[in-house]
C-alpha cells in the first residue's frame, strides 16, 4: 500500500491534473497564434498578387524574360 494518505493523493493528482490542463492550453495557444500568422502571411501574399496582377495589367509593369 501506498504510504501517502487517500485524500492526500487524491489533492496531488487533481494539481497534477490542474497542471496538465494548463501547460495542454498554452500549447493550444501558440498553435492557434502559428495558424493566424501563416494565415496573415497567405492573405499578403495574395494581395501582393492581385495588386502586381492589376499594374501589369494597367502597363505600370514591364516583364522582361
């Protein structure tokens, strides 16, 4: 048997828990944080695009190959 009484383990484990919870929603987090940026990143780029699309198509650009 285990030398630590069942209320006392039982406070232990619901920290240990409590922890778990709390490090598994900061990983959440940043994950969440990591899609928005990319997410930003595409939407530029995008834009990019259609703004370049629409001096090219203005004569603004030249595109020499």
């Amino acid at each position: 048997m285990s030398s630590i009484p069942a209320p006392v383990r039982q406070v232990l484990q619901a920290r240990s828990d409590a922890t778990l919870q709390k490090i598994d929603m900061a990983v959440l987090a940043k994950h969440l944080d990591v899609q928005q940026q990319a997410g930003d990143s595409v939407n530029e780029l995008l834009q990019q695009n259609a703004t370049i699309q629409r001096q090219l198509a203005a004569g603004y650009l030249d595109v020499r190959v």
